[in-house]
C-alpha cells in the first residue's frame, strides 16, 4: 500500500541524502556517549560511593563549555563547519580510548575519570554549537520544522538505545572496558559518514572580530523574548527537575537493581521523548504554543515527584516515560525558534549560548541534583527540585508574557517578539 501524502510529508526531511546520514552519523555519537555515560557514573559510584561525586562528573563537563562558548561559537560561525565537526569526532574517539586504558588499570581513584570528562567536555562545547549550526545547511527553510523534529526524534531514540546497551554491555563484561570501547568505534562511524556529506554552501559575511561581535549571541537572544524565555525556562526546569544524576543511587540502594536496571531508568526519558517528537512530527504544533509549552514543563515537574516518591521499579520508569515526554515538548519549540530566526552567520554564536543555557540545565543541574542529595538525602532531593520546577513555571508565565501568548511556531514569531 502506498503511503500517503501526509506520511510522506512528515518523513520530508529523509528526501535530502545529507540530512540522512548526518542523523545516522547523529544516532551513533549519542548513543555512543549515553552508553559511555552509563559506565562513568556506575564506576564512579562503584569507586567512591558517594552521590556527590555523581554531581562532579556532570560539573566536570560543564565548565569547558562555560570557559569556552564564546570561542566555540565563533569558530562554529568562522571556519568549516564540516571539517570542525570532524575534528570533534576524533576527540570523542580520543576520550573513549582514555577511559578504556583507565578502566583497564582498574585504578582506585575516580580523579583520572574526571581529568578526561574534563577532555570530554571540550570537545562537547565545539560539537554543540557547530553541530546544531550545521543542520540548517543539510535541507531547504521549507522543510526546517520538520528536519528539527527529526533531529530531536533521532537524539531521543540514542537516548533509548545507549543507555539500556551500556548498562548490558557493561553487566555482561563485568566492568565498563567494552563499552567504552564501543563508544570509540561509534565515534570512527560517525566520522567516516559525515566524510560523505556534501553541505549546501552557504557565504557567511567575515565579521571583524570585537566585544561587540564577540557577544552578539547574548544580544540576539536579549532582543528576542520569546526564545530568552523559552530557553530560559527549560533551564531552569531540568536545572531543578533533574534526576538523571541520581540515578545509580536509586537503581542500587531504592529499586534494588544493577547496571541493566540504571540502562534501562537511563532510557525511559528518551523512550517518552521520542515517541513524543514522533507525534509531533506528524501532528505539528500549529497554535498556541505557549501555553502548551508552559503546561508540558508542569508536567515535566510533576512526573519528576512522582519518580522521587517512588518505590516501584515499573512506576519509575512510568514517571520518566511521561517526563520525557512532556520535556521534548520544549525542545522542539525552542530548536525550530532559535534556528529559524536566526542568520546562518551568527548561528555558530547564537547555538553555543543556547548551549550553555542546555549544559546549566543537564551537567550543572548533575551537580545541583548531587549537592542536594549530600545535604538532605537523594529522595528529597528529587521531590525538592520537582516542586522548584513549577514555581519556575508560575513565574516565568509572569515575567513572559510574549513565551505565554506565543501562537504560532515560526521564526517570524520569534521575530515579532523583538523589543
């Protein structure tokens, strides 16, 4: 039976051979870095056993980004976006082979991990920004809103995958060698498949580098409020509602499980989220968009108390599945605004501080997530930092009127928006 046109209209991104392979090189990092992930924090917590230590892993690849986005953004908007890229893979590559020469000296100490997560995380302030700079150049502006989705679609399900493999492989070896191992030659596939790419070039007007240049991604996001609140708010909402930090505390001391059991929590967020972005690709959001938005990141906290209260393996991975769900929501809106509305030469700049708001929210909330449950317990740190997400929403529906009457999903909107 032959598909119909709006099933063809919703995979219309998959007509451009470079965005193929640029979401088959995508799937295989990620996938290769949530696998790498689930091995770091269930060595870490294996060596140390202490749950602050879960928080240095994510603080140990956010500050890079913190130190470094300024740079990273220009580089992503001055030199090739494709050959920076490239460069990219090779350091994940690197960074993996370090980790399995450090797993197999089985070294008593958790601070080599942390030097080469610091090494990660350099790589990951590059990557980000030329990586999400680099997507507009792969399909037409017609086809945009649905290359994103696409995108988040394909991230979510390495979200699934990696973390549910990681935690097997490193369970059927006994440690995490061969997972870090895997992660490495992911990376060598992701070279090799962006090799092939052929990105539509597009001039970029060479800017004279200065203050005013050098944080003109700050200034773009300022004048546009819909986008500095929707950013904004997903920071502050995974910042607090975060509990991916703290899961090898409740996989071993709450849900009784081991490494499988943490892949598998791991997942569940990218299992909601995806079939989320899928729905999505086929149902766009078409109106009212802010208010949807604000509503799907209550629900975010909502299910984040839940999974914090929870003694149920079956329930936890319920809440996650529901969290991620509601939290792809926000995704989608934010990555179709910031990259429609944005020019193709600052887009370099304009990502790494949108990168920055993402990394406060993941890595610096792992150590927020981890600092809390040192001081007043894992489980109340969990509920704690999903109620401080709905407050965050009560008030930045206050403090952003533009976010919460926001109608249509477009770059033009984002535009209407600057004061």
């Amino acid at each position: 039976m032959a598909a119909s046109p709006n099933s063809k209209l919703a995979r219309v991104a998959f007509t451009y051979p470079d965005f193929t392979r640029y979401q088959l090189a995508r799937f295989v990092i990620v996938a290769a870095l949530e696998m790498q992930a689930v091995a770091v924090g269930w060595q870490v917590y294996e060596i140390t056993k202490r749950p602050l230590d879960l928080g240095l892993v994510g603080l140990a690849q956010f500050l890079p980004g913190i130190v470094l986005f300024l740079l990273s953004g220009h580089a992503a908007d001055r030199l090739d976006r494709k050959k920076l890229l490239l460069v990219c893979y090779t350091g994940f590559a690197a960074c993996s082979a370090l980790l399995l020469v450090i797993a197999w000296r089985a070294t008593a100490s958790a601070l080599p991990i942390y030097v080469v997560l610091l090494a990660l995380g350099v790589v990951r302030a590059f990557n980000g920004p030329v990586s999400r700079a680099f997507l507009p150049q792969l399909v037409s502006e017609e086809h945009f809103p649905n290359a994103v989705t696409w995108n988040a679609t394909t991230w979510q399900a390495a979200t699934i995958l990696g973390p549910s493999l990681g935690g097997f492989l490193y369970a059927l070896a006994h440690g995490p060698s061969v997972v870090y191992a895997a992660a490495a030659a992911s990376a060598a596939v992701a070279f090799f498949m962006t090799m092939r790419m052929r990105p539509q070039a597009r001039a970029r007007q060479r800017e004279e580098i200065n203050l005013k240049t050098v944080f003109a991604g700050f200034s773009y996001i300022w004048r546009q409020k819909i986008i500095l609140g929707s950013i904004s708010l997903d920071m502050f909402a995974v910042l607090l509602g975060g509990a991916v930090a703290l899961l090898p505390v409740y996989a071993r001391e709450i849900l009784h499980t081991g490494p499988w059991g943490l892949g598998v929590l791991r997942s569940a967020p990218g299992l909601g989220a995806a079939a989320m972005a899928i729905y999505l690709a086929h149902n766009p959001l078409r109106r009212r968009v802010g208010k949807t938005m604000l509503w799907c990141v209550a629900g975010f906290g909502i299910f984040t108390i839940v999974f914090g209260i929870s003694r149920s393996l079956v329930m936890s991975l319920g809440a996650l599945f529901l969290a991620g769900a509601f939290d792809m929501v926000s995704v989608i809106i934010r990555g179709t605004l910031v990259q429609l509305a944005t020019p193709d030469e600052m887009r370099g700049r304009v990502n790494a501080v949108d990168m920055i708001f993402i990394g406060t929210s993941n890595e610096l909330g792992q150590f927020e997530s981890g600092l809390t449950a040192s001081w007043f317990g894992t489980v109340p740190a969990v509920v704690l930092g999903g109620i401080g997400t709905l407050g965050v929403i009560a008030l930045w529906a206050w403090i952003f009127p533009d976010l919460r009457n926001a109608d249509q999903l477009s770059g033009k909107a984002a535009e209407s928006a600057d004061i």
